[in-house]
C-alpha cells in the first residue's frame, strides 16, 4: 500500500530535503495528490482555455526566422515586434537550433530524471557539490503554501569547461550545444527588439543583458489529479528573454491582459507544441529596459493524467552586476519612468525569495 504523505513535515523531508521530488511521490504508488499540492480554487488550471476569436490566436503561428534578410524582412521583423508588445510570447520555426538537438535535448531531460533518487539527489543544494547545478523541486518550497508538480535540473552557464566537468554526465553535452546553437538566434532577436525602440546595442551592452545563462530541464510527472495541481504557478521569467522547447504534449498558458478600450476580456491563451519550433518569451528585464513597452506576460503550466512530460527552457539574464533602468529616450518620449534603476542582483533576490505570484516580481522597480 502506497504511503499517504498527509503528514506535511513527513512529505517536505520526502520530496523536498531527500530528493525523491513529485516524481518520487507518483513512483511511490499515490493514487491521489497530497494536500499539500492541491491549489486554491483560483489558481486551479481550467481544461478549456482562450478563444478561436481571440485576436491574440495570431500570435501562437510560428514565425519563419530563415525569413530574415530576405523579401519578407521587414513582416518578419513587425510580426517580432508586434508579439513583443502585445502578448510577450512568439513561437519559432528555422531558427538555427538543430530539430535533431532538441530531439535529443527531450530525451537526456527523461533519461535524468529517470534515475534513482539518489543519483540526482547529490545536485541538491545542501550537498553543496557544485553551485552550477541544482536539483530540486516547485519553486521555493520553503515560501509556497501549495506546491508545483514539477522537478527541475538548474544549470549556470560560466564557460564550456566548467560546464563539462560540473553538469550531470548525462545532459550536459546536448545542454551546452543547446545553449551555444541558440546563441545568434537570442543575439538577433535583442538587436531586432532594441532597434525597435531607436537603440542600436553595442556588443558589449548585448553582452551585459544576457550575460547570465541558465538551462533548465523540468520534469512534470504525470499527475492522478491534475485539475487540483499546477506544473509551474502563474507567473513571468525575471530575465532578458526566454527560450524554450516544448514536449509533443505541451502544456504552457500565457495570460491576456484586460484591454477594455480594446474590446479584450482577461484570458489564457494554450501554446500548442510545434515540432521543431522554440517558444520565445520576453522577460521582466526587457520590460523594464523598454519602459512597458515590451510585456514580460504572465504564464502558467497544467499538469496532465496521462504522461509525463519534459520543458527545457534557456534563460538569457543581464549580469548580476547591471543596472538596468528604462532607455532614456522612451522615458523622454513617454513623459514618465515607470522603473527605477536596479541592480540586477537585487532583483534576482527578490525573485527568488518569493513564491510565484502572477507579475507582482515588477513591483520591486515599478514606479508607482
């Protein structure tokens, strides 16, 4: 008979300070999710969501990169642009990142996380093995009153050998190509993204906004009861920009803001996978930089009955050391600063220090 893990304490040594993760929990036996991973009410993720008639349907067609450069320049870079400041999500296709890469990035996210607890539990934090690498499990467990049907593999990009000799054996060759491929597809997008707001970014300002680099593997067990469960809670990525592979299965959300002069109801808004497509999403960074312009969007992440499924995602982050503020010339332009300046390293904290809370992360730089 499968353990009941009602007992909090007994769950949070379990799943928490052990190691075994959600995917312990589901290897266990569990025939229904524990307390301590059912939802409020309102932030349980509904089956059904958005709307065909959404004007925002537009933006889950990907978008052609290899189109650059070409006739259809100019639609390439609009369509960018557009989603940027509209819906702070866009999907590409021809992107540079080799399909079979991504094949092989899904399979060496199932292949870690199907080994014993043990073997991924020596990347636990208080293993103290290497601050490179963390395995773990929701987001901040300690903080969270509900916690997310996820684990996750973190690891920070320094340089190529310390990456190799530091992340797990099993991903970190396909990890590290995965981060190196995407590399002129990020830098491309930035200098799109900037010229956009009469910015033409120096090499070593583009250096400094994406200057921290994370691949993340997420693992999200299939779930007994997943309209009680969330994989990731509402939330938005504190970084430069995104970018993100999908499983077949899928899974992301995007929220749609209120636009009462638009006619526009609040919504979520699926982001079907693609094959061979990469999801890219603004992060809180660029918002600030853009002074709003640009919208870091609020997503979330469903669970599912059937299958367990993978993400990896890569977040491109400005330096810990840099300030970012909002480009003078919007702030001339929009009569007003609606961010502070930061010290990235400050923000990080506050991120982190915090469960995931829809965008309530940019009231540390709003201006009120």
């Amino acid at each position: 008979m499968a353990p009941s893990f009602e007992d909090t304490n007994s769950l949070f040594d379990f799943v928490v300070r052990n190691g075994n993760g959600v995917k312990g929990l589901v290897d266990s036996g569990i025939e229904k999710v524990p307390k301590k991973y059912i939802q409020p009410s309102s932030e349980r993720i509904h089956k059904i969501v958005g709307s065909e008639k959404s004007p925002y349907q537009q933006f889950i067609s990907p978008i052609d990169l290899s189109l650059l450069d070409g006739p259809n320049h100019d639609q390439v870079v609009k369509a960018i642009v557009n989603a940027s400041e509209t819906f702070g999500f866009f999907q590409l296709v021809n992107h540079g990142v080799p399909v079979d890469l991504l094949e092989s990035l899904k399979l060496a996210a199932h292949q870690f996380f199907a080994q014993p607890s043990e073997k991924k539990a020596v990347y636990l934090p208080a293993e103290g093995r290497s601050h490179l690498v963390k395995y773990g499990t929701s987001f901040a467990p300690e903080k969270e009153k509900a916690l997310e049907w996820k684990d996750f593999l973190n690891m920070i990009y320094s340089n190529d050998s310390e990456a190799l000799e530091h992340w797990p054996m099993l991903c970190k060759e396909v990890a590290l190509d995965y981060l190196k491929s995407s590399n002129q597809m990020v830098r491309r997008l930035l200098t799109i993204l900037f010229e956009n707001l009469g910015e033409k970014l120096e090499d070593s300002k583009l250096d400094s906004l994406i200057g921290l680099k994370m691949v993340n593997m997420n693992f999200y067990p299939a779930c007994p009861n997943p309209d009680l469960t969330v994989g990731v809670g509402r939330h938005s990525d504190m970084g430069t920009l995104t970018i993100l592979l999908q499983d077949g299965i899928g899974g992301l959300q995007v929220k749609v803001e209120k636009d009462l002069s638009a006619g526009q109801k609040e919504e979520w808004i699926a982001i079907p996978p693609c094959p061979g497509a990469l999801v890219i999403n603004i992060g809180d960074a660029l918002q600030i930089i853009s002074n709003g312009r640009y919208k870091s969007a609020e997503h979330r992440v469903r669970t599912t009955s059937k299958q367990s499924r993978v993400s990896i995602p890569i977040f491109t982050i400005p330096k810990p050391t840099e300030k970012i503020s909002p480009l003078p010339q919007l702030v001339e332009r929009d009569g007003v600063a609606h961010y502070r300046e930061v010290i990235f390293q400050d923000y990080m904290n506050n991120f982190f220090g915090k469960a995931h809370e829809g965008k309530k992360s940019l009231d540390f730089a709003r201006i009120n």
